[in-house]
C-alpha cells in the first residue's frame, strides 16, 4: 500500500505504520458537551435519522480530537426498525413486541438498504465529503446473536436470560432468526461500503454470555454469514466481541481482518492465540480514563508494550467510553499512544 495510506487501514491489514492509530468506541456520544447539546434539541431516533446531524455529530470528536478513524453515528438497533421491529429508545433499545414465536420470525422482512436505511447511506456521503483525508470511517452493524438479544429479550439486560434460554429451547427458530439477521446485515454493511465506508465492523457486544459450544455454533456461525457475504467489497473487516476470551481460539480461524477485545483478555496473550494474520483492537479499560494523568498514561503504555511490536495493532478502549468521561482525558490518551508508538518506532 502507497506511502500515504492512512495509518488506520493499514494497520487493519496488519502493514507497518509509523505510529500506532487511535479511536473510540462510542467516541460520539454523551461525554461530549457538543454532542449533547445537539440532543437536548433532537431525540436520539431523529439524530440517527437525520443525516445533516447524524454527519455533524460524527465529525464532533475529530474536530477535538486527533483520532485515527470516525464512526458512522447510528446505532446497531436502526436496521431493524427497516425491517419492521417497532423499537425505541430509552437510552438503550426497546422492542414494543419482542420476538419469541415463528410468526413473528416469518414477519421480518428482508432488508433493502436504499429504501429502508437511505438516511444511513446519505449520513456515510456527507461524512466523506467533510471528513479530513487522512481519516477513514468505519460503517458497522450489529452481530447477530446480539441483535437477537435485544429482539428476544425487548430491552437491554444484564444476563440476556430469554435469549440465551431460547437457544436451548427452540434452536431451529433461533438459527433462522440468526440467519435473517445474519443476511439483513451483510446487505446493511454491503450497502455501506458503496456508500463510501472504508472499513466494516461487526459488534458482538453480548457473544461472550455464551458458552463456547453455542457460541460457536449459534454466534459464530451467524457471523461468518454475515462477513462471509462481505469479503468481495475489499475493505478490511473487523469483529468486536466482548467478554471473549475464552473464545478467542474460535476467533482465530474467522475470515475477519481485525478482531476487537476488552480489557480482561490481555492482547499480548491475545495476539498469540490470533496468530500473525490478524490485527488486534483495543483493549484499555474505559474506567482507566479516571485515573490521574500520569497513571492513565503508564496505563496506555502498558497496552501498547503488550500489542508488541509486531504490525496489526489498533489502540481503542475495550468498550464504549463512558458518558461521564473528562474529554481532558481523552485528549490527553490520543496524544500519549501517539507520541509513545512513533518513539518507540510502533511497528515499523
Ligand atoms: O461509536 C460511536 O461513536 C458510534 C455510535 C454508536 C452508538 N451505538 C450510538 C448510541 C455505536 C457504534 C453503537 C453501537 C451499539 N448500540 C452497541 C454495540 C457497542 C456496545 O456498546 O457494545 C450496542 C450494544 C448498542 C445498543 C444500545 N444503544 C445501548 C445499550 C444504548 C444505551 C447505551 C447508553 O450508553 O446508555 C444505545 C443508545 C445509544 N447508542 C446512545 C448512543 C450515543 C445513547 C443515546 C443518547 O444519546 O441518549
């Protein structure tokens, strides 16, 4: 890749860069007093809606911030309302009627990206056009077995019990759910990409509630789906999966460019059982963003000494940023894995 690939994606695919790149998970969003400024005047369904906003609140944390990548602002529920979920938000996602039965399978329709999300696709354009060069944005979707958890369950929930409970009880009608999510979001992410994307993640946020076995044969298999149908769209892929690490062997034979981790699957251990074709994202705790400056920077440092020195790191939190966050000190973060992977050579 040409010299002037953006260090974001060439990380992705594992190339040298000469500074290890960052961004933030929900690096849009409520720690921000601009952010929330726009949404004590619109509800979040209409900034997800609304392109002109949806674009500028995207654009937000790279107008502070010297990130690496933007992130489209939506969020993984906003499909689902395409394809006939009655949903809304409170913050988190609720289901007026969540699904349980096979006529409430049957009752999804399929997803055409044009007419159900055209206001996601005008976002992405807008986005492109106004975002700095040298700064790619990633389309994203949700995983599937976690937009089956909000679907079964109706709302967000610690243990997601119904939904996992109906994997045991009717594992037929939980892969075919799986599979129509599986296939609505490899359009979705598809669609994306001709948007103007330049790479694709998939967040699994609640696969790690599973046991490896119905992990694999429910989440993973589901995913695969979904990535398998994007691999021909030539941008890197990248799957998030929390609470993973005692899944991460099954990760390693996925046909994902990157693979996101929290923070309790130490990377150098990480990187190990991935093997050299995979790059890494993450995994500083959130929480770490309220220690005092200095331990917050041994912290950061701490992170990028165990990604190695090998090619393939990309610096993230091992979750979304937290609402109550000092943007000081995200400031403060971006500056010091920047300054302290280009000393250190990254992995040039
Ligand atoms: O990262 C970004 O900056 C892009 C925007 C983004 C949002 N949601 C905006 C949002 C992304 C990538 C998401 C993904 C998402 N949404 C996930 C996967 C990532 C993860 O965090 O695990 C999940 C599980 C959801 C479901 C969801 N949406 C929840 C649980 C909530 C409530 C969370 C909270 O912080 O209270 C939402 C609502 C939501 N999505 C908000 C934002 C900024 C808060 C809405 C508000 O402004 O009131």
């Amino acid at each position: 890749m040409s010299a002037d690939t953006p260090a974001f994606l060439a990380a992705c695919r594992g190339e040298p860069v000469p500074y290890t790149p960052i961004w933030i998970m929900r690096q849009a969003g409520r720690y921000l007093p601009e952010y929330r400024e726009v949404r004590s005047r619109v509800s979040f369904e209409t900034l997800t809606r609304t392109p002109e906003l949806a674009a500028e609140v995207t654009l937000q944390p790279l107008r502070r911030f010297p990130l690496d990548a933007a992130i489209l602002f939506s969020d993984i529920m906003t499909p689902l309302q395409g394809m006939g979920v009655d949903l809304t938000f409170d913050p988190g996602p609720v289901v007026r009627a969540p699904i349980r039965t096979d006529a409430a399978i049957d009752a999804l329709q399929p997803l055409v990206a044009e007419r159900d999300v055209p206001f996601v696709l005008e976002t992405i354009r807008l986005i492109r056009a106004a975002a700095p060069g040298n700064v790619p944005l990633i389309g994203f979707a949700g995983g599937p077995f976690t937009l089956f958890c909000y679907l079964v369950c109706g709302r967000p929930s610690k243990e997601f019990e119904t939904a996992r409970a109906f994997l045991y009880a009717q594992p037929e009608a939980a892969m075919r759910l799986l599979e129509r999510l599986a296939d609505a979001m490899a359009v979705y992410l598809g669609a994306q990409a001709a948007a103007g994307a330049q790479a694709l993640m998939v967040f699994e946020s609640w696969g790690g509630l599973l046991a490896p076995p119905q992990f694999e044969r429910f989440a993973l298999a589901a995913a695969r789906r979904t990535l398998a149908a994007l691999r021909s769209r030539g941008v890197p892929l990248i799957y998030y999966l929390n609470q993973g690490s005692a899944l991460l062997e099954h990760l390693a034979a996925l046909e994902a460019d990157v693979i996101g981790v929290d923070w309790r699957s130490p990377l150098g251990a990480v990187r190990r059982v991935l093997g050299a074709n995979k790059a890494v994202q993450g995994n500083l705790d959130p929480a770490a963003l309220f220690a005092p400056p200095a331990e917050l920077i041994a912290q950061a440092e701490r992170v990028l000494r165990e990604a190695g020195n090998q090619p393939g790191h990309i610096f993230n939190l091992g979750h979304g940023i937290w609402p109550q966050t000092d943007p000081d000190a995200v400031a403060r973060l971006v500056d010091v894995v920047h300054e302290r992977s280009a000393r250190r050579g990254a992995s040039a």
